[in-house]
C-alpha cells in the first residue's frame, strides 16, 4: 500500500522538460488585478475612456437639463427610445457605468502617483550616483587644465566645483578628498518630476472636485417676468436639480428681483439687421428677509453671485399682460403670460389656461407677434424683435384642461381633446387678434379677453457649485505643473580631479540627463565656462616701459593660462 503511494507521487512530478507554473491564489490574484489597474497604460485608457464616454451626453439631450426634450426624444422614436434609456444614455452623467469610469480613473490615479511620490521623495533625499569611471562615455564631456603654479591643488578644484555647481542650483556631494582623484556628483532638476506629479495629484483634486458638486451641489430653473421677485426656496423653482447628499437646509434665503431686461438690437448693419448684441437684466437682490437690497446687474456670460449660487441668463422672452373675464364678468386670470419664442424675430408661441372661468373652464393657444405685418394672404407674421406693433393672435376653447385628475400637465401645451373650440381662423367668429389696450368678447357669452400691455421676462439658470473653487486651483496647479515638467530637465554631472606629476592639475567633467534634454549641450558650455572664469589666474602688470616687471620664485602672479576643452555626443 505503501508503494503504491509513493508511486503514485512520482507519477504526478512534472517532467524535466515541463514548465510548471506557479500558483497566484487568491492574494496573489488580487496583486495581479491592483498593479493592473494603477498602470499608467491603465490610467491613460481609463481617461481616454472617460472622454469616449462622455460623448452621448453631449449627443443626446439629458434629461437632468431637458427633461420636456427627452419625452418628445422617447414619443418620436418609440422603438429605439426605450433602449437608449435603458442604457442611460439619456442620464449620461449620473448612469452608472460613467461613474464605474470615473472611479476607476480615479483609483487608478491614486495607486499610480502615491508610489511615485514616495521613490521621488527617497530619491531627493539620497546623494547622487557615484562618480563613473570613465566620464569621457558620457553625453557630454570636457575638460579643464590648471597650469602648475596656479595654487589650486586636486582637493581645492574639486570644491571650487562644488562651488559653481552650487551655484548653478545643482545638489552636490563631494568625495573622496585627500585621495588621488577627489571627485563630486552633483544633481538636479528634482522639480521636473514633482511638477509631474503635482499634474497628476490636481488632476485627482479635479476629478475629486467635480464628484463633490455632484454630491452636494445643486441647480435649478425659474422665469422671472419684470417686476416678478425670486425666493430661494424649493417651490420657488420651476425645475430643480439635487445632488445625491443634497439637505434643503442648506438653501440661503436670498431673493432676486427683475426690476428690468433690456435688450439692444443691431440698427446699423445691413447683414445683421435686428440681430441682438446685448441682454442686461436689472436685479435687486437680498441675502435675506432682513437684509439691506442690492442692485446687481446680470449679463450674458456674467453671471450674479449671491448666497453660495451663481445665477445666470440663459434666455428671455415676452410676457403679454392679459386679463380674462368669465361668463359672470368675474376676472378669472390676470397678469403676464410667458410665450415661447420660435425664431428672431421673437414669434412666440402662447397659451393660457384658466381652470377659474364659470361656467365652463377656458383655454387659449396661439402666438404673440412684437411687430406685426400682414402678408399678401392676410397671414400675420413677425417682422421685428422690437415691439413696434405688437399683436395678439388667438383660438379659444372651451371645455375640461385636465388639470382635476392628478396627472401633471405641460403649462406650454394645450391638450383640446375635452374641449370645443369657439375661436379659429376657420370658424365663423374668427380667430381673436388684440393690439395693447383692446379686448374681445368671446362667443356663446364665454366672457371677455383683454391684452393690457407687454413685460419681458428673464430665464435664470441657479448652480451651487461648492467644489466650483477648488477645480479651479487644481487646474491651476495641473497647468503649473504640466509646464515645469515639460519645461524642466532633470541632470546629472560628475567632476573629477587628479594632480598631475609636472604640478599641473588635471579636470575632467560630464553631464548626462535623464530622457531627453536638447539644452544639454548648453548647460555642459556653461559649466565650462564657469570653471574656466573660477580657474583664470590673472596675468601680471606690465611695467612703464611695458615689459612685465621680474617674478619672484613662488610669486603667484606670474603668467598662468587654464587651458580647456569640451566635446559632445550623440547618444
């Protein structure tokens, strides 16, 4: 039984020309997986990706900016609609699959800079590289001859180059002294590879940053018509957006007035006639119920900061003023009426709704025209973005507007199908057309409508962004560093003395960079020239009759010149 056992553990060893692999296990496994994925090969697929995938947001209309887009996307393609939902594509940014990007992006990042900053630390804390023995095999080399007599000896070269390269910024380490080829290692251009790695650090800040907004950030929509005032609160808004860790607490109790928007249309120029140049909203703003008002002036792209938000202009529009009067007489909806605007000339389309009106509720659907002229079919159209004649062009019904049933309703849309229309160019009363000022009876003693006047109105886009201040200085901070490494050269030079038997003393340098560096050649000429200017011993005075006066033996200012040489090469 015995024998078998062991026979058959000697069957089961591999051949001798197998290879046996070894066994990861689980840990192991997960060691594989972890260097992986904090690659740079990784990291930059990763970012590549991120951009990839950001692409259908920019395609498709989201439905956290455009939710009214998005349902006419979904009605009009009934059969590719649902699948592009389910896939997110119309929630790009908030789909899960982007944010399994964005995370990986971002541990990716973090696995690859923290043990790159950790050897860049130990490596500016070591000393530079011992001296090589043959310098002449380097990038560049040269080298610097001090004539005996010079008083400069192996020892006090090599400081005199520590010296200068101190002074050229270099980190030096000086060796050997006291033996027969002294020689110092010097090093620099540390803050290429800390300038790369603030670059990759900011970019985490950024990405950090942006999942902060996302988190706790927030924004909003609301039309303000002249005159109309804007509470910061919830149902204040007309849409509204939450991050994922947003508390209504948080909203600041400010308040935004429309106290006017003017618009300035081009007058001059034949090929741009009517196209508007400028939007300036006029605004009274309070940071809260008891605070002092302020008056801020809103433009397009200049937004207004107020409690922790930026608002900005996004669009505007006219707001006729109407007055409807009910089958009683009694006033059944007064005040301004938001329209659509549909092309340049401020064609806007119109609808108003008045569930009050007794006996029967009363809808209104058409367009608003702020200069009005008739074509040659009797077809009113919009000639100008001015309100030079300002027209009100209408069709009324009559009938349930759906609003008693609990399902929400588009207040831009009429739906007629409970409704009877009693106004409409192919009736017999006509469809209903109103200058400023004039009102019209409507048929079967349906009441009156009036148009009493026109407002503009402003559409304001309200983000709180509270990492908007951060992605800034991280960008900053990546541009900072992206520059120093591209910009910045990290090298490496050697300087190496001896004396030679007839008293002269012989140096001897080469530089070496670390990738590529164009500027190499130059800094080695700089270098030689700074030991050539450290080295120089100046020659005697002449005398009157100018011949030099006699030297002395030992005299140190007798004639001494350094002679000196450089080379390159390419590598």
């Amino acid at each position: 039984m015995r024998e078998n056992s062991v026979q058959d553990v000697q069957s089961k060893k591999p051949a001798k020309n197998d290879v046996e692999l070894p066994r990861l296990g689980f840990f192991g496994m997960l060691r594989w997986a972890w260097r992986q994925l904090t690659s740079m090969r990784t990291a930059l697929f990763l970012l590549l990706l991120l951009a990839v995938a950001a692409v259908p947001g920019s395609i498709f209309p989201q439905r956290a900016s455009n939710p009214s887009t998005v349902t006419q996307y979904l009605s009009d393609h009934p059969t590719s609609g649902p699948i592009m939902d389910w896939f997110k594509l119309f929630d790009v940014y908030s789909s899960p699959w982007f944010a399994a990007i964005y995370l990986l992006l971002f541990t990716s990042l973090v696995g690859c800079v923290l043990p790159r900053a950790k050897i860049h630390w130990k490596a500016m804390r070591s000393v530079p590289p011992r001296t090589p023995k043959r310098l002449s095999r380097l990038a560049e080399y040269g080298t610097v001859e001090i004539p005996a007599g010079s008083g400069v000896d192996a020892d006090q070269a090599i400081k005199d180059a520590a010296a200068v390269l101190k002074s050229r910024r270099y980190r030096v380490d000086v060796r050997d002294l006291g033996s027969d080829r002294p020689s110092v290692g010097a090093e620099v251009g540390f803050l290429k590879e800390v300038g790369n790695l603030v670059f990759h650090i900011s970019i985490l800040g950024v990405l950090a940053s942006v999942g902060f907004s996302g988190l706790a950030g927030y924004s909003g929509q609301r039309v303000v018509v002249e005159g109309d005032t804007f509470v910061n609160t919830l149902v204040g808004y007309d849409t509204f957006t939450p991050g994922a860790y947003f508390n209504s607490d948080r909203l600041s109790p400010y308040s935004v007035k429309l106290d006017k928007l003017v618009v300035k249309y081009d007058r001059e120029s034949p090929g741009h006639y009517g196209q508007p140049i400028d939007f300036t909203a006029s605004l009274t703003t309070k940071d809260g119920a008891g605070a002092p008002a302020k008056q801020q002036i809103l433009k397009v792209n200049d937004p207004v900061s107020i409690g922790g938000t930026n608002i900005y202009l996004v669009g505007n529009g006219y707001a006729p003023v109407v007055t409807v009067k009910d089958g009683k007489g009694n006033i059944a909806f007064q005040g301004p009426v938001v329209t659509i605007p549909t092309d340049g000339a401020y064609t806007s389309l119109m609808v108003i709704k008045v569930p009050d009106a007794k006996p029967k509720e009363l809808g209104f659907v058409g367009f608003f025209l702020p200069t009005a002229l008739i074509d040659s079919k009797g077809v009113a159209y919009g000639s100008d973005p001015d309100p030079f004649n300002p027209q009100l062009n209408l069709n009324a019904y009559t009938g349930d507007l759906g609003l008693d049933n609990g399902v929400p309703r588009n207040v831009y849309t009429l739906d007629t199908s409970k409704m009877k229309q009693i106004n409409g160019r192919d009736l017999k009363a006509g469809g209903i057309v109103l200058a400023p000022g004039q009102s019209y009876k409507l048929p079967e003693g349906n009441g009156t409508i009036s148009f009493d006047g026109i407002k503009r109105f402003a559409a304001l886009d309200i983000r709180h962004d509270p990492g908007q201040v951060y992605v800034l200085v991280f960008a900053v901070l990546a541009l900072a560093g992206l520059m120093a490494s591209l910009f910045l050269n990290r090298r490496r030079v050697w300087i190496r003395t001896g004396n030679h038997p007839d008293g002269r003393t012989m140096v001897e340098f080469g530089l070496l960079a670390r990738g590529e560096d164009h500027r190499l050649a130059g800094e080695a000429a700089a270098i030689h020239k700074a030991l050539h200017v450290k080295w120089v011993v100046p020659q005697a005075p002449q005398g009157e009759d100018g011949k030099q006066p006699s030297s002395h033996q030992g005299d140190t200012g007798t004639d001494a010149a350094v002679s000196s040489t450089v080379s390159s090469k390419d590598h």
